[in-house]
C-alpha cells in the first residue's frame, strides 16, 4: 500500500499544475492578442473607449444622484417647515379658543432626524 503523504504530496502537485495551466490559459485568452500589431491597436484603442464612455457615464449617474439627493433634502426642509408652521398654527387656534391646557401636535420626524 502506497504512503498516504506521498499520495497526498502527489495529488497536490497535480492540482497545482492544473491550476497553474487554467490561470495561464485564463489571463492569455482575456487578451486574445493576436500577432497583427495593427489589430491589437484597435482592440486596445476600443477597449480606452469603452471604459471612457463607461467613466463618463457613471460619473453623469453620480451627478444625477446627487442632484436628486440634494432635491429630496431640500423638499424635507421644506415639508419640515411647513409642519413647524402648521403646528404653531394649529397651537395658536387652540389658544385662541381657550384651550391651554392642550400641547401642539407632535411634529413626525424624517428618517434622518430632521425638522
């Protein structure tokens, strides 16, 4: 009967090269590189195009974020104000009509705490 460590140093080198072989294999035919300088050029020159349009397009989608980020801010500023002016209103009818001992309205805050 074979030594277990040696069968288990064997199978280790066999999966190593195998390894070895499918990351050689991998990296080489990402590439597809081709003997004609001139073909290469434009593969290289597509592939600097596509991940300009691809820069240049999440870099529109950030602004686009932020811009609606800034709008939804500004929109909570502005539901909070009106809120705040709604509830001193409705305080200030209940004054009027002799009802102090009622508290304003409690105003619901936003989900970033916000007034």
């Amino acid at each position: 009967m074979p030594d277990p460590g040696l069968t288990m140093l064997a199978i280790s080198a066999v999966l190593f090269q195998v390894i070895v072989i499918i990351a050689v294999w991998h990296t080489t035919s990402l590439r597809r590189s081709t003997d004609d300088p001139e073909e290469d050029a434009r593969r290289e020159e597509r592939e600097r195009r596509e991940g300009a349009a691809r820069r240049i397009r999440e870099f529109e989608e950030h602004e686009r974020r932020q811009e609606l980020e800034k709008k939804r801010g500004e929109q909570r500023r502005q539901d909070a104000a009106m809120l705040r002016e709604l509830a001193r209103r409705t305080s200030s009818l209940g004054q009027a009509e002799g009802e102090h001992d009622e508290k304003a309205p409690l105003l619901p805050r936003d989900e970033k705490n916000v007034w």
